[in-house]
C-alpha cells in the first residue's frame, strides 16, 4: 500500500488521471480504487525500466539500416533519390527534413537519421521491400538471427514498435507478460549485434524492476 494515498488524493488522482485512463486498472481488481491506483503505479515504474531496451533496440534498429543502405546507395541515401523508396517512406523523410529545417538550412544525414521516427525504420522491413531493399543489402544486417526471412524481422520489429508506443503514450502494460517482451527485444538487438545485446542486458532494470514492483 502507498502511505502518501489517502482517499481524498485517491479521488483527486481519478480527476486528474480520468476515469477512462484507469477503466483497465479498475477492471483488473473489481473496481478497487485504491488497488487500481496501485496497479497504475507499478505500470509507471514498469514503462520507465522499459526505456533502456526500447531506446537501444531503436537506435540499433535505424544505426543498422542505415549503414546497410549508405554502403549501397550513399550516406545522403535519404534524399539522393537512389533507393527505390516508397511514397510514405519519402513522405516520412520529407517531414523530417521540414522539421530539422526550422533550425538550420540543411541537416547533416545523422540528424536525419535521428529525426526519422521507429515506424519509418520498420517500414523499411515491410513487404514492399523484398525484393528489393531486403535482398541487395538489408539482410546483412540481421545475419546474425541464423538467417531469418524479412517476413519474421519485420513482424518482430513492428511488434517492438506497437508496445513502444503503448509505453510512449503512457498506455496500461502491466498486464503483458513482459519478461517475454523483454526477452523478445534483447533477441532482436542480438539479430544485429550480439555485444550490444549483451550491454542491454547488463544495464536493463526491467527484470528487477519487474520483481520488486
């Protein structure tokens, strides 16, 4: 039980939070409000031992493609017009660009490559791809998976994707098995790079997080 929660707070956090922010907490423990608060609690401290994993498996996941693609296309890649990109993957980086663009003239391609979003990189795994990004270069970069079809990257990586964004937005996830997400991310950094899996593993606070909270 949380000692600063009294039922006065209790119901001003309902206010503040909103009664459908707690609708799953409240199903989850037959409308106890102070169960449910402390069930909100835990999944605060779950999202934030979340961060560590889903920002190393991001930034390895657009790191990743990006060297593939620049030693085939260019390290000015996105905006060469060389790869054969897709209307909303040229939308995505023409959105980037205007972005970066309201503070400087022209970005240098690492602040491109930062500013493009997850889903940008992911759909760069699609289906729409296979024969021709996957197959000339990207499936370098995940070799160390043993050899894994596009299809099995992709679902992995836009599954990672979708709960990213379930943490982003601050979306119950307390009810997931998340050892197993956990589990799944580290594996899909290890696709990649097996050194790098083994960094996030050392410094992940999720497993103890998980069981202590």
């Amino acid at each position: 039980m949380n000692d600063l929660r009294t039922d006065a707070i209790n119901v001003s956090l309902v206010k503040t939070l909103s009664s459908s922010r707690l609708k799953k907490y409240l199903e989850s423990c037959n409308a106890d409000l102070h169960v449910a608060l402390g069930s909100y609690e835990r999944n605060t401290r779950l999202s934030e031992a979340f961060y560590t994993p889903l920002q190393c498996v991001e930034i390895c996941l657009r790191n990743t493609i990006h060297q593939r693609m620049s030693d085939l296309y260019g390290s000015d890649w996105m905006t060469n017009e060389a790869p054969p990109l897709s209307g909303m993957s040229k939308s995505m980086v023409k959105q980037a660009l205007e972005e970066l663009q309201k503070n400087s003239d022209w970005p240098s391609n690492d602040a491109i490559v930062s500013e493009l979003k997850f889903a940008f990189w992911v759909g760069l795994l699609g289906p729409g791809y296979d024969g021709t990004l996957w197959r000339k270069t990207l499936h370098v970069g995940f070799a160390l998976g043993g050899g894994k079809k596009r299809k099995t990257v992709h679902a992995r990586f836009n599954l990672i994707r979708r709960f990213r964004n379930r943490v982003a937005h601050h979306e119950p996830i307390f009810q997931k098995d998340l050892i197993a997400v956990h589990k799944e991310i580290i594996e899909a950094i290890a696709w990649m790079c097996a050194d790098t899996a083994a960094w996030a593993t050392h410094v992940s606070r999720l497993p103890s997080v998980h069981a202590d909270a």
